[in-house]
C-alpha cells in the first residue's frame, strides 16, 4: 500500500517541457509519488532534474511508453492513478526526414498508455472514480492562420486558435500529434476514461534542447555560428515562459473539467525573424559586445516544407475558468533564459553531442 495520497506517472519527464513539470510537483507536492517514465532519446536528459533526484517523492522509470507490458506493470506497480503525459517527438524537421518515428512515438506510445490506464482503473472494480489521463498537445494541430489587417491589440491578424477550431495539421509532427489527441478523446467517449486535453503554443526557457530555435540561436550567437532563418523570418509564433505552462498543467490538472480541452497560450505573438534580432541584442549586451555585432551572423535558409505562416492561442477560456495566466512579459523572460544559458554553459556542451553536430550540418549546411 502507498504512503502518497497520489501516484502520479509523467511522461517525458526527463525532457524540457516535463522536467520543469516533474520539478514543479515533487517541490509542491510532497505527499504525491511523482514517477517520471522516459525513454531517454536524444532530448531526454537526467541533468535536467539532478536538483531533485534524491527526492523521495520522485522515482525515475526509463521506459519506453510503446513497450505496453512494462507500461502496463508500471500502472500496477504503483498503484498508478494519474498520468501526465508529455512524451513525444516534437522537432517539426525530424518529423519531415523520419515520419514513422513520430507515427510510433506520439501514436502507438499514447495508445499503450491509454490502454494501460484503462486496464489498470477497470481492474480496481471502482469505474474511474479519482482517476485521471491528462494528454498534453500543440497548437501546431490546429495548422495556420493567415496574416491580416493588423491592429494595437492584435498586430499579426485577428483570429486565434480556440478550443473549436477545426484540426488542420500540416506536418507529420503536428499530423501525429493530431492523431494522439483523437484516440485521447476516443478512449474518453468510447470506455468512459476520464481525460483532459491541453493545446499549448511555443516554450521557452531552461533546459530546451538547443535544436529548438531560442537556445540554438543563443548557443550560436555566443559562438559566432551562422543563424538560419527560414525564409524571410516572417513566420509568427506565440511564446510561453515553460514555468507558467508547468503552473498552467498543475491548475488544470487538479481543477480542469474531465473531457474538457483547454488552450495555453501567452498572448505574446512574434515574427521569428523580430525576436531573432532582440535575441542578438540581448545575448551581445550581456557579452559586453558593440550593439548589432552578431547581426552578420542571420543567413536566410530555403523555407521549411509546409511551413505554417503564423499559431496564435486564444487562452481566455482557462484564463476565465480557472483564472490562470503568465507570469513574465516575453522581454523579461528572455532575459532570464539568456541568463541560464549563459550561466550553464556544460549543460550546453553535455547536450550537443556529436550525432546532433552532424544532424545540424545535414540540415542548415556547414555551422560556419
């Protein structure tokens, strides 16, 4: 028998997104069992959590979610009675050079889990009663919107992703992402699993994996290494400080309406090649360099395959119901990801290992 009040299984939890969530809860919750099940791919990586490993609270699984009889153990074993799940391939260009990869992770991985869950709870002969699968998604399943007639309030275009727009995904990243969200809301309608969906936009922060654009770019212009730009940079994204995303799954974890989605967004939309530009402004300052220096370094890239032009999430509904919004305006949580990367400059080095170097060069050409 359990000594916690909940036994609580995040997925991916050694990754960027789930590291800051697995911290989140096993600082916040002492009398949860937080039980992080990675598979420790490339992105996943244990030193993003050596401030708590010692925790008793927290209990680390490296597992693969698509092995469904060890998945299946794991819910028994531990009397499981959530889940967070956070695993997932999520670099758009690898879902363009290797599909079935993300087919197997982010479909089959979320299947087994689901089925695992169902298994586990009807086995208990009490229904679903304090139970609960909670299935982390991307704006990127909504596909794209248009640029138009830019205002003050909303200066890219005045339509936003809400929890009714109709899925449009336009990469095999985003189509599997898709497709997981659909077999999360069948197993809701079909067997009764109590379920919850959230659809966030863009993170950033500490311990992102530097294939992703904010601590590439950073890890670039410290280095003075080329900065590919898709395009001409006009792509819009909506930036999220990953804290408030882990506040944000906390809340609705605990009081979210099962069978419900909600949209996590940071009303905070820019085009990349504006936020690249503040980047090197940023990074330069604090590197004691003349104002502009790295800008030699921005080379413009033939554009990504099925680019969407611009996310823009529509968080009123979780704001309104249950009264969450971000903590950091965009300049100020920038400077503070600046700050850590800057600062942790082995975790860099740790990460960037060869295999990534060489997938680096095949994708944007020679780093200098």
């Amino acid at each position: 028998m359990s000594n916690f009040k909940r036994n609580i299984i995040v997925t991916g939890g050694a990754g960027f997104i789930g590291s800051h969530v697995v911290r989140h809860l096993v600082n916040k919750y002492s009398d949860y069992r937080i039980i992080n099940v990675d598979a420790l791919t490339y992105a996943g990586n244990l030193a993003n959590l050596k401030d708590i490993e010692q925790y008793s609270n927290y209990t680390f699984v490296k597992a693969d979610i698509c092995d469904f009889d060890i998945i299946r153990r794991l819910f028994s074993d531990y009397s499981v009675d959530g889940v967070i799940h956070l695993a997932a391939e999520s670099h758009v260009d690898r879902s363009i050079k290797d599909p079935f990869t993300f087919a197997r992770t982010n479909v089959m991985g979320t299947i087994s889990l689901l089925e695992a869950a169902r298994q586990q709870w009807q086995s208990e002969g009490n229904s679903f009663n304090n139970k609960l699968f909670y299935h982390i998604s991307t704006d990127e399943v909504y596909g794209a919107l248009e640029l138009d007639s830019p205002d003050g309030d909303a200066p890219y275009g005045s339509e936003f992703f809400t929890e009714d727009t109709r899925y449009n995904p336009h990469s095999p990243y985003s189509a599997s992402k898709a497709s997981s969200d659909h077999f999360v809301r069948a197993y809701h309608d079909t067997y009764g699993l109590p379920t919850i969906i959230s659809n966030c936009s863009n993170n950033y922060g500490p311990y992102q994996f530097p294939e992703k654009l904010i601590p590439l770019f950073i890890n670039n212009i410290c280095k003075g290494i080329s900065l590919p730009v898709y395009g001409k940079g006009e792509n819009v994204r909506d930036w999220l400080f990953v804290e408030d995303h882990a506040k944000a799954i906390d809340l609705i974890f605990h009081e979210g309406r099962v069978g419900d989605t909600y949209n996590i967004g940071g009303f905070n939309e820019w085009k990349n090649i504006d936020l690249i530009k503040l980047l090197i402004k940023i990074v330069d300052r604090k590197l004691g360099r003349p104002d502009g220096a790295s800008d030699h370094l921005i080379k413009y890239v033939t554009d990504r395959a099925g680019h969407d032009l611009r996310y823009a999430i529509d968080s009123s509904k979780l704001a309104n119901e249950l009264s969450w919004h971000p903590s950091l305006q965009f300049e100020d949580g920038l400077e503070k990801t600046v700050n850590w990367y800057l600062n942790n400059n082995d975790w860099i080095e740790g990460v960037t290992s060869g295999e990534y170097r060489q997938y680096y060069t095949e994708m944007y050409g020679s780093e200098e």
